[in-house]
C-alpha cells in the first residue's frame, strides 16, 4: 500500500467520523420517516393494525375534493404565518436598533427580551390562557378600559391575534439577536460616508443599513415562517383549534386526523402535501431575499 493510498484512507474515514455523527441521526429521524410517510399515504391504515389497504391516490383525491378542514387550516395558517412573520421582524428589527446605541441597562435588557424564547410554547400558551381569560377580566374590573374587555380567545377575529401576539412575546428576543449581530457587522465607516454626505436617519437605513442587514433578514424570515407553519404546541394550549375551528392550524388538522381519527394513512397524505407547501412558500423567500443580499 503506497503512501498516497494511505492518506487517501485516513482523509476519507477522518471525514466520516465527523459526519456520522450528524448524518446518522438525519437519516433516522428525518428522511426514514420521510420515505415512510409517502408509503402510509397510499394506504387506508388506523396506525396500529398490522393490515393496510392499499388505495393508491385515494388520499390525496379525497384531501382536495372532500375536506373542508384542510382548506380551513390552510387559510388560517396562511394567514397566521404573515401576520407572525410581519409582527416579529418589524419588533425585533426595532428592539434590535434600540438596543444597539448606547443605551443605559441595554445588557440587561437584551437578556430579558430574550428570556420567553427559553420558555416552552406549551407553557407559555397555558400561561397566555390565563392571562386573556382572568388576567383580563380582572384587569377590567381594576380599570374599566375597553381593551381589557375584549374576548381574546373567543372571538374568532381576535383568537389569530391573541395567538400572534404569544409568539412574538416568544420569539422577538431571539429574531433581535440575530438582526443585533447583523447591525454590529456593519462597518462604521459606511454611516460615517454617508452622515458626511448628508443623509439622513431614514435613508442611512433604507440605502445602506437595510441592504447590509440582508442576510440577517434571510434567516429571521426563514425560521420565523416556518415556525409559525409548523405551530402545534402553542395552538393547542391556547386555543385548541377554537372557537370552533377558526384558529386550527395544519399541524394541529394532522394531528387530529391521525390520533383523534385514527386514519393515519389520510394524515401522512395530509403531512407530504403540507410539506410540499412549506417547502416551494420558503424556496420562494430564501431566493427572493438571497438574491437582494449585498456583497462587500
């Protein structure tokens, strides 16, 4: 064995020993249970006996012929994606160039903007229940104001509201950290440049602070949609898909198809469609923010 065959060797298994440890996992939980869940479409199956029907394309027909729930839940979370998606970049952006002067305790604050995101959505939508139901009643009784009078949970206009607003209590703290470090990266030179040429505050950020924060941009509107597509904690601790089904959301209808209506096939069917529509709405976004990203 030559010397060049042995380091082609040691090259190749020093590379799977620290890939392995990442692709193994990904390939167990994530493309196994992939490939599966295209083969249970095809079939009639509760989940739990050890006989399937075979149906073909039943699943996908009856999903877009025969389903309301699915129409419903797909217009809710259209809905809630762009309201949670708008919410908590504008309010994370904002926070983040508050926090970025020099301002007195921003250490301190930064810390307790971002405390909620270490807070289970579970617990914060038990939490948030309490706080629109007696919370708000109390607060009523104390003050009298309007706004505290209002049915958060109960009203099917306000129910996506109150749900939006949970989240971004959640999860502003850590879309500002983000925009934080994409406002820090920015060379102090380029404001300087542009204060001497007399720009002012708005078009410093339109013209050079906007453009330079892209990437940042990127990501937070990538993992704040898909978050928000793939809510199921917070809206079943919430509102559980109520009133009625105003605020079920995709994540919650699969759910329920498949543990509440043991029709596991009909629910993986559901899953891939729902997969295909998260994937080509985020394929859409990542190209059209990449492709306004600024290279120094």
């Amino acid at each position: 064995m030559t010397n060049r065959t042995k380091k082609k060797i040691y090259e190749n298994s020093t590379f799977w020993i620290f890939v392995l440890p990442v692709f193994l996992p990904f390939v167990i939980f994530f493309i196994i249970p992939f490939v599966l869940g295209i083969f249970y479409s095809l079939f009639k199956w509760n989940g739990i006996s050890a006989t399937m029907h075979y149906v073909g394309f039943k699943n996908y027909i009856m999903l877009f012929k025969a389903d309301p729930d699915y129409y419903t839940s797909l217009w809710f979370s259209l809905r809630y994606v762009v309201l949670n998606m708008i919410l908590t970049n504008i309010f994370a952006l904002l926070l983040a160039m508050l926090l970025d002067t020099k301002l007195a305790g921003r250490n301190f604050l930064r810390a307790t903007f971002f405390l909620p995101n270490v807070v289970s959505a579970i617990i914060s939508g038990f939490l948030w229940q309490f706080i629109y139901g007696q919370g708000s009643k109390s607060l009523y009784d104390l003050t009298g104001l309007g706004i505290f009078h209002v049915d958060w949970l109960g009203d099917a206009g306000m129910a996506i509201v109150s749900m939006a607003i949970v989240a971004l209590w959640q999860s502003v703290g850590y879309v500002m950290v983000i925009y934080l470090a994409g406002l820090q990266s920015i060379d102090e030179s380029l404001i300087e440049a542009a204060e001497i040429d007399g720009a002012s505050g708005i078009k410093k950020f339109i013209f050079i602070t906007l453009p330079l924060i892209m990437p940042s941009i990127t990501v937070n509107l990538f993992m704040t949609m898909s978050q928000a597509f793939r809510t199921f904690d917070l809206n079943i601790a919430l509102t559980n898909g109520g009133p009625g089904k105003s605020t079920l959301t995709l994540a919650l209808d699969i759910y329920r198809e498949g543990f509440s209506n043991n029709a596991a096939g009909y629910a993986a069917a559901k899953a891939l469609i729902f997969f295909l529509i998260v994937f080509a709405i985020t394929l859409v976004q990542i190209r059209f923010t990449k492709s306004r990203e600024v290279q120094l």
